[in-house]
C-alpha cells in the first residue's frame, strides 16, 4: 500500500460521518482528496476492503491515493468528487431527471461492478449509499469497499444491506459475484422509482423472511415509462436462482442498447 505522510494533510469541513468512521474534504500536497478517518480496531473488514480497492483501477471507481496510518486511527486518502452521495439525491434532494439518466448511471455502475468481477473480487454491497456522483451528476463512481471479497475466499453470510442482499447471502450457502448482480437490480429499480427498496417493512429480519418468500419491489411503483427490455433484466437480474441472473457484461449489453447521446449533465 502507498504509506502517506500525515503531515501532508491539511484536513477541511466534515462531509459524512458514521459510527466509527468520519470522512473529510482535505488537501494532500496540492491536490483536493476525501479522507476517510476509521478507527483500525473497530474495523476488520475495512482494512481487507482496504486492500482490494488498491488494486481496482477504473474510471468508475474510486481511486485510493494512499493510507496514513496514526494508531489507533487509519486514514484513507482517496479521489474526492463533488457530486455527493447518489442515496442523497436519489431520497432527500429534489432534482429531477429523466430516463436517460438513469440508464446511464446504471451503465456506469455495471461498468464498475463488471470491472470488479473481471479481477476476481465481489462487491458484496451494491446500493445507492455506496455510490458517489460527480461531473454534474453525469458521472458515477462506486465507493464503499469495507465488503469486498476475492471470489476465491470463504465468505461470511448477512452481509450488507438487507433491502440489497440476495437472498443466498441471508441463507448461509455458499455465493458467487451473482449477488452482485441481485444488488444491482434493486438499486435500478431504486433509481426508476426514487422510493427505498421493501420501506414498509419495519426491519431486516421481515425484509429477509419476505424476499425468501418470493416478494421483489412493484414494477408499478416505476415512475418512467420503462422499455421492456430493462424492465425484463430486472426481473432477470433479481431471480431467486442465481443461475439464472444475467451477468454483468450481459447487463452493459442490454443497457448500451439503449443509451442515448445527449446532454446529461443536471
């Protein structure tokens, strides 16, 4: 990992913060960065998603400059983007947009998460709240990594999010990146409706019981006119059968064939 020097870091306004970790807009050297402040005991599986987002390198993707390490607290100096959280602006701020938009961030997101299956990792935690915006809200970049796994490893049951998780992944049975690709269906359907995935529902044991009975979000809860065709690749992509979920470089077919080039910029 590139080890940076703390004192070239000039920390600025705190722009989220959760139960063990804040992140802030900050200079390093010369160059705008976030640094996410974590506390190194309270998290394990920060430091192994640490270690995988070293190695991505992709334009939808955030990039990790580095790690600063002042015990008991690690810092991560990443990419910084200034387009805010996508879980932001897809439930509490009120710009609008269109279909194309969606199908784009959505092409986006598969670009990153295809990416990620390519280098034989699993995302484990695809949803809105891991996904930043930027460049006017034209451009996506996928940024939480505490969940990321190598395929080739053992891994842990109920993890994640339970309105995003497979439901193989609630069952303690062995998964595959096809999980990946489950999330990625709920969080479409999040964009094309801009409502929370199964909100009635009061906590994640309920979620959990009604996804494994066969329940998904409404189609008719879609506020654009959808093609069939993405309407098709949801239902696909959200099957209970991992088996049967499209892979993520059928998803980026499937949504290239209906992108349009305009101004997408908000």
């Amino acid at each position: 990992m590139n080890a940076i020097n703390f004192d070239d870091i000039i920390l600025g306004d705190e722009i989220s913060k959760g139960s063990f970790m804040q992140v802030y807009k900050a200079k390093w050297l010369t160059k705008d960065v976030a640094v996410k402040k974590v506390y190194i005991n309270s998290n394990n599986s920060m430091q192994r998603g640490t270690k995988q987002l070293f190695r991505a390198n992709h334009e939808n993707i955030i990039f990790l400059h580095g790690t600063s390490i002042q015990f008991p607290t690690v810092y991560l100096v990443m990419e910084y983007v200034d387009g805010g959280s996508f879980y932001n602006f897809l439930h509490i701020e009120q710009t609008k947009y269109e279909l194309e938009h969606v199908i784009n961030w959505a092409l986006q997101i598969a670009k990153g998460i295809g990416y990620l299956h390519d280098q034989a990792m699993v995302h484990r935690d695809i949803r809105p709240f891991s996904i930043l915006l930027c460049d006017k809200h034209r451009c996506v970049k996928i940024y939480e990594f505490s969940c990321v796994r190598d395929l080739d490893t053992t891994m842990s049951s109920n993890v994640g999010d339970a309105a995003h998780m497979a439901p193989e992944v609630f069952n303690n049975v062995k998964y595959t990146e096809k999980c990946d690709v489950y999330s990625f269906a709920i969080t479409l359907w999040e964009m094309l409706s801009r409502k929370k995935p199964f909100e009635k529902y009061c906590n994640n044991l309920t979620i959990c019981r009604k996804v494994e009975t066969g329940e998904r979000p409404s189609l008719d809860e879609l506020q654009f006119h959808c093609p069939d065709k993405i309407q098709e690749l949801m239902t696909d992509c959200w099957s209970p059968d991992p088996d049967k979920r499209s892979s993520m470089k059928d998803i980026i077919d499937v949504l290239n064939d209906h992108q349009k080039v305009v101004d997408l910029s908000l």
